[in-house]
C-alpha cells in the first residue's frame, strides 16, 4: 500500500549501483511481459509546469521521443529504457541515455541537475517501482532542486496503455514523502480537475523541491 501522505521525509540517499528502467515502451518486466508503459510525449511540452522548477538542468526520466526534453535548458538529459526512443532523442540533437548507459556515462554525478521530470509514467509502476525509481534519481538533483511529477487523469488514464493504477493528488503526495520531498504545490493542468474526466491532456501536477540538508 502506498505510504501516508503525512508520513516523515526520508533522508537523502545517495545514488544507487544500477537505476530502474523508465520506459516509454513498456513496464518493468516483472510487472508484464510487455505493452506500452505510458502514453506517447504530447505534442505541445509541458512549458508552464518546467518553469516552475526553474530554468536549469533537468533531468527527464521517461522522455520518449524528447518533445519536453527539447523545451528543457541546455545541458538537460533524458533517460527512457527503450533505446529506440534514445536514438529518436539523439536524432535532434539531445541528450538522452538508457538507464544503464546514464550510470555509465558522465552526467551521473551527484547533484548535476536542478530539477528533475516525470510525466505519465508513475501510473504505470507499483509502490515499490515508483519508490525505486525516485531513491535512485533523485540523488542526481542538488540540494534544492525542483521536481516535476505529473500523470494522467480520468480520460487520459482510459486513453492511454494500461496503466497499473490511477495515480492522484493523495499518491503523489505520498510518494513525494516517501522520497523525502518538501511539496511545493499541487494542481490540475491544464483546466480544473473536473475536466480530468473528459478532457485526455488533463493531468495531476505536483511541484516538490529536495531538501536542502
């Protein structure tokens, strides 16, 4: 079950020897034997929401074809398990990795982004996958750092690949505190959270920050 949402903040772990995969193609495997793990990048990136984690470094894990990853400042990575989408993203020149190549690579260094993003991809993990996922990137965001955590409402939960469950405010919350981070805000976007039910790109929003020590 997934952890309270007023449960106490973790301390900060440090990165750990081998990342999950965050895929854009399909679940872990020992979730499922395949199908697509989350909906393809919108058309139009997700802009406002990047602005309100800064303009620095971000680090995108799930970025599929790098629609937002190419609205992110320079120096910003994108991680997808599906290295076909790793090769659409280098196609147009940006910086994207498998989650193995990342460890292995130079970017993997403690505290080298600002901010890291997440969309549409925690409703396809369970508990234990989404708290995987955050304890082994987060460690990359300085001290500080935004997060951008986002996942689909009603019709977008409907619309897309199967996703495992419908992830809302109450477990981003939890998950957030699970993680250790400080909640900046929570919204609906880009219309009120009644929308969710009709309108596919209507999306829960949380905003965190890492600790700063």
């Amino acid at each position: 079950a997934a952890p309270a949402p007023g449960a106490p903040a973790a301390r900060a772990p440090r990165p750990a020897p081998a990342a999950p995969a965050a895929s854009t193609a399909r679940t872990p495997a020992r979730r499922r034997s395949g199908g697509p793990a989350r909906r393809p990048a919108a058309r139009t990136p997700f802009a406002r929401q990047l602005r309100r984690i800064g303009t620095g470094r971000v680090l995108e894990i799930g970025c599929g074809d790098g629609d937002t990853l190419a609205a992110c400042a320079p120096g910003s990575v994108g991680i997808d398990h599906d290295p076909r989408a790793v090769a659409r993203c280098r196609a147009r020149g940006l910086t994207a990795y498998t989650a193995d190549a990342f460890l292995a690579g130079p970017h993997a260094r403690p505290g080298a982004f600002d901010a890291l993003l997440t969309a549409h991809v925690l409703e396809h993990l369970d508990d234990e996958q989404v708290e995987e996922l955050l304890r082994a990137y987060l460690p990359y965001v300085r001290p500080g750092g935004g997060v951008l955590l986002i996942t689909a409402q009603e019709a977008g939960h409907r619309a897309g690949p199967e996703p495992v469950r419908f992830t809302d405010f109450t477990l981003l919350r939890a998950f957030a505190a699970t993680a250790g981070l400080t909640v900046r805000r929570t919204y609906s976007h880009p219309l009120p959270r009644t929308a969710g039910r009709l309108l596919r790109s209507n999306v829960f929003v949380l905003v965190g920050e890492v600790p700063r020590g």
